[in-house]
C-alpha cells in the first residue's frame, strides 16, 4: 500500500507540476509570438533591383521604418510587389532592425517573332498573345500565348498544331520571345450523322447546322471546321429548325465527335429525339391588369388555331403584345405564354397571360469589347435605354438586331444589380469580327444585256469606321460591258431606322452595231414599315449617250441605208444624249424562312416609277413581282415554288411615245428558252425583225427544287424541274419607216431543268429550256447559264 501511495504521491506531484509549468510556457510562446507580430525596422533596404527604382519598390510594399508590421503584411507586400508584373521572384527578409526585399526584375521583352505559320499571318496571332515589345516576360504569360496560338489554329481546323515558345538572352534584362509554329495538316469533317430522325432526312438537317462535311471546295468556304462552341450553336440552330415545325418536344440527345488521328478527320454524330408534331389548339388572351380591353389584341397575335405550332409565332405573338401594351402604358407588363398539351389529338392550346412584371428600372447600360465599333451603333439597336422600364422581350430581340448586323462574332447580355434594388444593369459583351471585304470574281453568263465572260473587282466596309455605315467601290469588264458603281449607305438616318444612301454609277454597253453609255446618281431612302412590309424611296438622275459602231460607223457619208438597225433605235441614237429624272416606290413584303436556302414563306416587290421631273423621259411604269416558296417534302427535301409578274409603261404629257430603251425587253427571269429580248413587238422593216420591247407583260413559272442523288449536300447542288409562260405585247415606240408586228397579246411557255449551285462565289445555276409554245420570229435559246436571282 505504501507503494502505491508513493506513486500515487509522485503522479500528483508530477501533475502539479506540469499545471503550473505548461501555462508558463504558453505564455513565452505567446509573447515571443506577440513580438513577431508587432516587428518595427529602422531601415529598408532593396536589393536585385536594376531597372526599378529602390523607391517606387518601397512605395509598393505599404511598410514604413518606425512603423510596426505583422507577418501579414510581409505576405500583402509580396503580394503586391508580384501583381506589378515586374517581378520574378521575391522575398522580404527581417535581419535586425533592418527589412531586406530581395527582388528579382522580369526582363524586358524586346521582339515578339513567329516561326513556321503560314496559315495565318504574323498580325493576326500578334493580335491574340498577351506578351507585347517593351512588355515584361513572364513564363506564365508564354504558357497562356502558346495555348492561344494552337486555339487560333484549332478554329481553322487545324486541331494537331504543335506550338512552342522559347526566349533569346539579349544581354542587360531584354530577351527576344520565339513562338514556333508546326501547322499540320487540316483537320477534316469526314462525315455528319444523324440519329433518330424520321420527319426530316439527313440532308436536310445538313443543311441546317453550319457545321459541313469536307468536301472539294472545303478550302474556300472553311465550314468544314469541327469546333466544340460551333456544334453547340448547331445544336441551337436543330431546336429552333424543329420548334417551327410542330415538334414542342424536340431534343438533342447527344452531339459527339471522334477523330480518326490516322486520316486526320472528325466523324459528328448527333442523336435526336423529334417526339410528337403539334398544331396550335384554342388560342387565348387574358390579362390581369385592369382596363386591357384582350379582345383588342388578338389582332397581334401570330398564332392560328390549326396551323403547324412553330415556337417563333409565339415569339413574335409576344413582341407584339409587349409593344402595344408599352405603347398604351404598361411600361412594366409581362406577357407569358403558357402552353396545354393534348398528348390524344397532338396540340398545343395557349394562353398569353398578360400580368403586371416588377418595377424594375435600368440604371445604365455597360457595352465591352467593342474596340471599333461606336457605342451610339450597338445603343441605337435597343428600344429601351438607361431610366427605361427593364423589359426581357425588347432585350432579347435587341441582341437578335445587333447579331443580324454581322459586326460581331457573339454577342452575350447579361444583368447585374444595380445601386437600388429596383435597378439593374445591362451588360453587353461583343466579341467584334472583321467586316472589310476584298473580292475579285469572274464569272460567264449566256443571256442577258451582256453575254459572255465578265471580271469584277470591289472593295466593301460593312461598318466603315465603326459607324456602322455601308460603303462598297466595285468596278467590273466584260466582252461588251465596263461597270463602275460606289455605293453608301447610312442605316439610322438622322437617328432615325431609316436608310439612306446614294449610289454613283457608269456603264458602258457595246452591241453590234452600236454602244450606249449610261453615267447617274440615285439617292435613295428606305423604311421598314413592319416586320415583314418595308418600304424604299428612291431618286435617279442619269444621262445616257448612244453612237454608231461596226457596219454602221462605217457610212462616213450618213447615208446608213445598209445599217440593218430599226429606225427606232436609229431616232434613239441620233436624238442622243438623253437626260432621265425619275423617282420610284417600291415596297417590299418578305417571309421567307432563310433567304439563302428557302423553304417557306412569301417574298413580293412592287414599284412605281415616275419619269418626267426635267429630262427628257416621260413615262409612269408599274412592275410587280412575287414568289412563294412552300416545303412538298420534308423527308426528301424537296421544295416547290410559284412566281408571277406584271408590268406596265405609258408616256404622257408631249412624250405619248415611248423610246425603243424605256420599254420592257424579255429576258430569263420572264420566261426561259428564249434569248435576251428574244420575244414580242419587232420591226419587220429589218433584216432580222429587231425586237423592239413591249408596254405590258405578265409571266408565270411553276417549279420544283429537290437534292441530287449521290452528290455530297455540302456541296450546294440542287437540281430542278420547270415551266415557264410569259406574254409581252404592246409598243409605243412612233419612228418613221418602221413596221411594228406581233404587238398583240400572244403567249409563249417552255419547260426545262436546271442545276443551282450555293458556290462560294454566289448563287449559279444552268438551265436547259425547250419552248412548248412559241411564235413567229421569237428567238430560241435553250441554254442557259448566270448568276441565279430568287427574289
């Protein structure tokens, strides 16, 4: 027991001990520690430092001599000394009474040089590297440019290009920064997949996304570039396709794509799920807020019931709304579609609920990135500015205008809260791309004023100093034409969305036995009246010179007995120069889908012209044109359209007569199968009864469109099948010694195929014509081949 007592004594000491000497050690730990952290130095001294001055350094570190300082404040001084960019390495040191910052100096970089590119140019990548001449190298910066390069390089498609950076020593802190380019071989789209499909085959969804499949002309057009942001704006682009369509409940599965590192090329697959096709059901208006007569607004809605549901009806049903019911007061009114599904009969019945939306107000409007383009270009697209009501719709379309104006490769709004809790602020971020374009084209064409091979050069600025301005100087030859034509166009007229510009011309045109020069000016003004009706007003003063050439030229006496021309065009020439003041209308109605590839939709113009206003015409001429355009398969892609035209001329006042030059002339866009002013009134009196033009014409085509077997969908080809009539009759043209036949209202119809290419040098198509129904003296050309006009 004695033992035990013992121990229990010395384990009670032991413990006792221990109590009062582990406190006493907490407390020297504690002072020690407060006198670390309450240092205070008499000096400071800088060390390393070549090219910054041992000042501005102690400036930056916030620490004083006679001032007290913690550990914290040597780690923000450190931290501060490396956020100037000037400086490798540092380290800050307490030796005594003194505080020692040793710093080593980044160096200086003196060139920035390229090696191995050739696909693209020294500026460019320039442009995208962080490290700058008379900069400061780092090594994280050269990381992050190299990482640049090779993703300039991945948007051309060149996914393996190897990029390495390295520095040349100049002496005295300067190094020259190296980037050695390994370009690689193109990367390739060996094939674009589609999964799950069945309303729409897989070349019509082709067409859809921007994505493309390699193919022969990939190297103009550069769409055949795998890149992960584009296939998930081609994504986007199949919703929005399906959306229209009826399909409510589309959905991408599963986009992929794998690279065959073998031959270098991608395979994309894209799975999908179409789900059922709706129609729109019942279609309601109600409203919440007090005095909205709903029964007033149904006349804004885009929606029908029965009609195929397409998800931008609704968008436009709810821009509508929003903006009558902002024009009528409810600054803050929300419009909400809300949709019933009926899974037994497939529609989708909605309701525009109309409620009264936060008072939420912007305070301001913040634009980034847009280094060139004006502030007043990017605010004008937007219908609410700052101390407006904050609307989502009127934002959202905004950013639709500002990405239609192709100055910009992306364009991200976003909010942030404002300095109130009932503001916020609107920020737009832009992402600019280049909109100068230089274009040489040649091209060959069998019909029109002037057949054969033609060159054309012109240089175009579509935001020409960042104003957002138009601006074009083309000119162009051919075997019988010269063409020059400066363009200028001010979209917001006096800050206004009106369109003004002007347009300087001079053509010259050579025929066989005679030449036409025609030098003028049009100033014109345009004005959208609706979504789909604008309208353009327009003035053109032009004079026009006409002389001999070839058979004609050559009777030096004037005797022009063997010049077979008709005396019409001979009164024309001799009465030589004229001068034209004239003023047009046109309004244009336009629905189409996608103006590059259509598919649906209604596209229609009409102009009245006016001669007479000084000058020597005097005429009223009337034309009319339009073309629907309808889907007759969705699954093969085949696409049927009607087009129908109309014009008319009269002189008045002391001209009843017209010149042979004022009258309509024939041509393919009137019917096909017949040459260039190849049908109606013609002078007997000539050899070769010259056609002499008519007052009135009509025409019709009926025709189909469809995909060519076999052939790629990326390469733009589509043939089709056609059937033309036309009739143009009427003449008066008074020359004495003519003899005017085949002025009577007389028809004419052919049928043909054609081949339409999407090229990279814009739209061309080959049509072959037979003529089913024709007339005396009509001239017959069956071949066909120029640029197409759809519209």
């Amino acid at each position: 027991m004695k033992a035990v007592s013992h121990l229990l004594g010395a384990a009670s000491a032991i413990a006792l001990s221990t109590a009062i000497a582990v406190p006493g050690a907490v407390v020297v730990q504690f002072a020690s520690i407060q006198v670390a952290e309450a240092a205070v130095v008499n000096r400071i001294e800088v060390r390393g430092n070549q090219r910054v001055e041992a000042d501005t350094i102690r400036r930056q570190i916030g620490i004083a001599p006679g001032q007290s300082f913690s550990s914290a404040d040597i780690d923000e001084a450190v931290k501060r000394l490396f956020g100037t960019g000037l400086f490798s390495d540092v380290r800050i040191n307490q030796q005594g009474s003194t505080l020692v910052v040793d710093v080593a100096e980044n160096k200086i970089v003196n060139q920035v040089l390229f090696q191995g590119n050739k696909k693209i140019k020294d500026a460019a990548l320039s442009g995208g590297v962080q490290l700058k001449p008379r900069g400061t190298f780092s090594q994280e910066a050269m990381d992050a440019d190299v990482e640049a390069i090779k993703a300039a390089y991945s948007r051309i498609g060149r996914d393996d290009a190897v990029v390495t950076g390295q520095t040349i020593d100049l002496g005295e802190g300067r190094v020259n920064v190296v980037y050695n380019v390994q370009e690689g071989d193109r990367t390739k789209i060996a094939a674009i997949n589609f999964v799950g499909n069945n309303a729409f085959g897989d070349r019509r969804l082709a067409d859809v996304i921007a994505t493309k499949r390699s193919n022969v002309l990939s190297f103009l057009l550069r769409d055949d570039i795998y890149d992960a942001d584009r296939l998930r704006a081609d994504e986007e682009l199949l919703r929005r396709f399906y959306y229209n369509r009826g399909y409510a409940d589309f959905q991408v599965v599963s986009a992929n794509a794998e690279l065959d590192e073998a031959s270098n090329q991608y395979t994309i697959t894209i799975a999908v799920d179409e789900g059922q096709r709706y129609n729109f059901g019942d279609i309601t208006i109600d409203s919440s807020i007090p005095d909205v007569d709903t029964a007033k607004l149904q006349s804004l809605v885009k929606t029908r019931t029965g009609s195929n549901y397409s998800a931008k009806n609704v968008e436009d049903s709810i821009i509508a709304l929003t903006e009558e019911l902002a024009g009528q007061g409810y600054a803050f009114a929300q419009v909400t579609p809300r949709g019933d599904r009926n899974f037994e009969n497939h529609t989708i019945a909605v309701n525009y609920a109309i409620d009264q939306g936060p008072r939420t107000y912007i305070e301001r409007i913040e634009i980034r990135g847009n280094a060139r383009t004006r502030d007043y270009v990017i605010r004008r697209e937007f219908d609410v500015s700052e101390g407006d009501a904050f609307n989502q719709v009127l934002i959202q379309r905004a950013k639709r205008r500002l990405e239609a104006l192709n100055f910009f490769e992306r364009v991200d709004i976003s909010t942030a809260p404002g300095a109130e809790a009932d503001q916020v602020i609107l920020v737009i971020d832009l992402v600019e791309k280049s909109t100068g374009e230089l274009s040489i084209g040649a091209g060959y064409t069998t019909g029109g004023e002037t057949p054969g091979p033609s060159l054309e050069g012109g240089v175009t600025e579509r935001n020409f100093l960042g104003r957002g301005q138009f601006i074009r100087l083309a000119a162009g030859a051919g075997r019988n034409s010269r063409d020059f034509t400066f363009s200028f166009t001010e979209p917001y007229f006096l800050g206004r969305r009106i369109a003004a510009g002007f347009d300087v011309f001079r053509r010259t045109r050579t025929y066989d036995d005679y030449s036409s020069e025609s030098t003028g000016a049009t100033v014109r003004f345009g004005l959208p009246i609706t979504q789909s009706l604008s309208t353009q007003t327009a003035y053109t003063f032009s004079r026009e010179e006409y002389e001999y050439r070839g058979s004609c030229d050559d009777n030096d006496d004037g005797n022009l007995g063997d010049c077979d021309v008709s005396n019409a065009v001979k009164q024309a020439i001799e009465e030589s120069p004229w001068d034209k003041s004239a003023i047009s209308q046109t309004l244009t109605y336009n629905t189409i889908d996608d103006m590059k590839n259509p598919h649906s939709g209604f596209f229609a113009t009409g102009t009245v012209e006016l001669a007479g206003l000084g000058g020597d015409a005097q005429y009223v001429k009337l034309a009319a044109r339009g073309t629907y355009y309808h889907t007759l398969s969705e699954e093969h892609d085949v696409v049927g359209l009607l087009t129908g035209g109309a014009g008319y001329i009269t002189g008045y006042g002391s001209e009843e007569h017209l010149r042979i030059f004022d009258q309509f002339q024939s041509n393919d866009r009137m019917i096909r199968g017949f040459e260039y002013n190849g049908i109606g009134p013609y002078d007997a009196a000539t050899d070769d009864n010259d056609h002499l033009g008519g007052t009135t014409y009509f025409n019709a085509s009926a025709e189909a469109q469809f995909p060519i077997p076999v052939i790629p969908e990326s390469l733009g080809l589509r043939g089709a099948v056609f059937a033309d009539a036309a009739t143009l009759y009427g003449n008066s043209v008074s020359a004495p010694g003519i003899d005017v036949q085949g002025a009577d209202m007389q028809w004419r119809a052919s049928v043909g195929a054609g081949l339409i290419w999407a090229s990279p040098f814009g739209p061309l198509r080959v049509d072959y014509a037979v003529p089913v129904v024709k007339q005396e003296n009509d001239q017959v050309q069956n071949f066909n081949f120029g640029i197409s006009t759809r519209f």
